[in-house]
C-alpha cells in the first residue's frame, strides 16, 4: 500500500495543484500532499451517527488529501482538489481546545492517514494543553498498522470505511488494487485493542440545555471508546454489500458498530472530469432506490446484528458540502469554528 509522503504512484490519475495556488513540489505524495499539515474546515458537526454527535456536536477537522482516489468521492474539493491551507502545532492545537470550549464531545480527525506522524505529535501537544474529550480516527482504514500504532495511545473512537472486498472494484473506483486486504487488517486491529464503551449523557449539564434539545437526532448516549466501522451501499452494487457485511457479521458483530449507509449522492456533473467518469462506470451513479432501500433492510435483517445503524433513504442534496464557503454545511448541520479561506478561529 501507499505510504505518506512516498513518491507519488503511477496510477493513471492527474496530479492535483494547490488550491492556494502554489505548485506541488517533487516531495508531494500520491495523496497530494507534503510534510506540512493542510486543515481546510473545521466545526461543531452534527451529522455522524448519534453516539458520536450526542448532545454537543462532533468537532470535526478536515485535513486536505487522501491516500484514495474514490471516484465519487462527495469531499473532492479538500480530497482531491487540494483546498485547504497549512496549520501550525500551535494553531491546531488551539482549535481542538476552542472546540472542546464549544462543548464538542470528540475531537473527529477527517481522513488524515498522510499524516499520521504530524497528526500525533500534534494530537498529543493537544492533551498536554488541556484537551479532556476523547480523539476520533475518521478515516478510510488504508492505513498500515505501523502508522496506526503511534496513534495508539491518543486515539479512543474508530471510524473507519469498509468500502468494498472486491480488488477489481477497488482499482477502479479507488485507485488501489489491495484497498479490501489492507481495509480489513486495519479494521481487525482497531476492533482487537479498543471494546465498545458507551455512557449515558442524560444527566449532564448539556443534556438540560433546551435550545441543543431541540435536534431530532440528539442522543444521550455516546461513544467514548470503540470502533464504528461504515459502508456505503454502491448502487446497483447490491452483491458488493452483502459480501461486506457477511465478513462485518463474521469479525465485528458483537465487537464493534456497524453503520449502514444508503447516502450515495452523485456530486454536479461539472464536477467530473473523464477520468472519474470512465471509473464510475463501474457502478451506477445515480441515488439509491426504493427497492435496493428494501433490499438492504432484508439483508440486514437476516443478519441481526447486535448493534447497527441505518440511514433513512432519502434523495436530498442539501447536505453536500461546498468548503469554498466558510459554512461548508447546511446551518442545521455545523457550526463552522475555522476555515481555510479565513486562517482564523471564529465564535461559534
């Protein structure tokens, strides 16, 4: 697999510029990215699934680059495109702690696997500066557990995709052949050291606040340590997701969440250029339907699992994010803290 910060690997794919302007320089990694540690928002999110938002929000950074190419990636403009700008130790750490003061619940480190060294050294100046609620790890799961384990000691909660098992699948949608060996390695290892722990909110200061209360979506409880694995249902990939959750069933029912996610929503078509054009021809672009919707709810209730979250089948686009704009999301979505076009903390 890809390393961060390796030469870039010959994939087909279109070297990406610096939304910032600047050229990309011979250092750049496959993921677009140098040593320097590029944010491109940050904010109160209140979308993740409700162990992880509970009452106070996610606070939520995103890190600009991707060790993966997905096609259809709804994030391409910081994945992709290069839109972010680069942060010190001191200004990440002080944004983690005004998020915390903002009444986040977790820290939710978005797809950072480049950077994981940087992100470490930067995670724990933050614990040594006062930050109390626990990490998050939002990621792909293509990630080598040697870059896993110096997170070890800072991250608690787990996010990671399990996007496909199929290799042919993968190369095409992704850009990497071993996505479904490396995935699921990575996935065993974090579901092996961190079992599920889960409190109850109810009694908190927060949980009496009315105004937070009136989200339909609030829970009272939420996740402090554990892993919550996701896939997202590829339409017309119906065989694809039945694979994937036969292994989940097999190696983390019981041990881990599962979350189901039926939001596939094709960005504008402006948007693609030919090369993600001729890769999303291995799948159906389009929104999920209601007969795959019924589908998946047959699929997972045979398997029972233990504990699993499902979205409503919805065709709404309002929650794609522009992160052009210093509010990527809808207002009832996040509460934006920082974002890269501004380079400075705003009051939330």
């Amino acid at each position: 697999m890809r390393q961060c910060g390796t030469h870039r690997t010959a994939t087909g794919w279109t070297p990406i510029q610096h939304a910032t302007g600047g050229k990309l320089s011979h250092a750049t990694g496959f993921c677009g990215e140098s040593d320097k540690v590029r944010i491109a928002s940050a904010c109160l999110h209140f979308g993740e699934e409700p162990l992880v938002t509970a009452i106070g929000g996610s606070g939520t950074i995103f890190f600009t680059g991707c060790t993966l190419r997905c096609a259809f990636c709804q994030n391409y403009q910081i994945s992709q495109n290069g839109m972010g700008t680069v942060v010190s130790q001191e200004e990440f750490v002080a944004i983690c702690l005004r998020l915390q003061d903002a009444g986040a619940e977790n820290i939710n480190l978005v797809t950072g696997s480049h950077h994981i060294p940087n992100i470490a050294a930067y995670a724990s100046a933050a614990k040594n500066a006062g930050l109390v609620i626990p990490f998050c790890w939002n990621s792909s799961a293509y990630e080598s557990i040697e870059m896993l384990e110096l997170l070890k000691d800072i991250v608690s909660i787990w996010l990671p995709d399990l996007k496909t098992l199929s290799p042919t699948l993968a190369a095409e949608l992704f850009g990497a052949r071993d996505y479904p060996e490396t995935a699921t390695s990575t996935i065993s290892w974090m579901i092996e050291h961190f079992p599920l722990k889960i409190s109850d909110t109810s009694s908190s200061e927060n949980a009496r606040n009315t105004a937070t209360e009136q989200r339909s979506n609030i829970s009272h409880e939420k996740i402090t340590q554990g892993v919550i694995v996701r896939h997202l249902f590829l339409p017309g990939r119906f065989e694809e997701t039945a694979a994937t959750l036969e292994w989940l069933k097999q190696h983390a029912d019981g041990k881990a969440i599962v979350s189901l996610m039926s939001q596939y929503t094709p960005v504008p078509s402006a948007e693609y250029n030919a090369q993600r054009q001729r890769a999303l021809s291995a799948i159906e672009n389009r929104f999920v339907n209601k007969t795959e919707d019924c589908d998946l709810r047959d699929l997972i209730d045979a398997y029972a699992f233990s504990y699993l979250f499902y979205q409503e089948l919805s065709n709404d686009t309002s929650w794609l994010p522009d992160f052009a704009r210093v509010q990527p999301f809808s207002n009832t979505l996040a509460k934006p803290l920082w974002h890269w076009s501004c380079g400075h903390i705003h009051t939330i």
